[in-house]
C-alpha cells in the first residue's frame, strides 16, 4: 500500500472508531482496536495510530509492532519508546493516559503467542520476517 492510501485507509479507520464508539466493521476489527497516540520522534508532530489491541487486565493494553511482516518496525514504535507517557482512545473508556513500556524474553513471548492465537494474520506476518515482532504494554497512568 502506497503512502498515501495507507494514510488514507488509517484516517477511514480512524474516523469509523470514533463515529460507532470503537466499533469498526469495514474492516473485520469489531472492538479489538485502540487508537494509539504517538509524538514522532524525529519531527515532534503528534500521530494517531489504530492498531489491534489485547486487554489481560482493567489496567493493560497490549499492542504487537507487526507491521503485516514488513522487514522493520511500524514508526509508532519507534515513536512510543521514545515518547512513553501517551494517550490511547478504547472502546470501552474513551482517552486513557498510559505508559508504554516493551514485554522482553517470556513476558513478550507469552503475550506474542495470545496474539497468534487472536487471529492467524500475526502468525503469517511472523513467518514474513525475520524480526522478532516487539509486543508493547501500554499500563494506565
């Protein structure tokens, strides 16, 4: 997907989330999405990101940097890690200020395989690359 499309069909998701209370079904997402909110790390503008999302407990969000097995890391990794203290917009509560920290050896392992079993498109992107797929924890503030 060209820049630009992909610019296009991110703000389409965007707009559809916020219109139907997180509900997105253009796309087959339902209420699995977040709106992540991410300060670019090298130009300082702020970005919205919708990404798929698991939720183990009240106060974590889990978010795995796939990027549909592209050889490198989405930019809102990169932008997370260096901006950690964010916001994320939910289905179910709306803004959420949370804290962004990455899942290391079996915590991110654990987690990684709750993702391939969620759906089998992250176990697909995981056999397109050879990096390992960061998965992030975003803890309520």
């Amino acid at each position: 997907m060209a820049g630009s499309d992909y610019k296009d069909w991110n703000q389409s998701i965007i707009d559809e989330f916020r219109a139907n209370d997180g509900n997105v079904t253009s796309v087959p997402f339902g209420r699995g999405l977040v709106l992540v909110h991410h300060t670019g790390a090298k130009t300082g503008k702020e970005r919205v990101s919708p990404v798929a999302n698991l939720h183990p407990d009240a106060d974590t969000w889990l978010i795995a940097a796939s990027k549909a097995g592209a050889p490198e890391n989405p930019a809102w990794y990169h932008n997370l890690l260096a901006h950690p203290e964010t916001k994320i917009e939910t289905p179910d509560e709306g803004v959420v200020e949370v804290e962004v920290s990455e899942l290391k050896g079996a915590e991110r392992d654990e987690a990684w395989e709750r993702f391939k079993a969620m759906s089998p498109g992250f176990g697909e992107y995981e056999a397109k690359t050879d990096r390992v797929i960061p998965v992030l924890a975003l803890r309520r503030r």
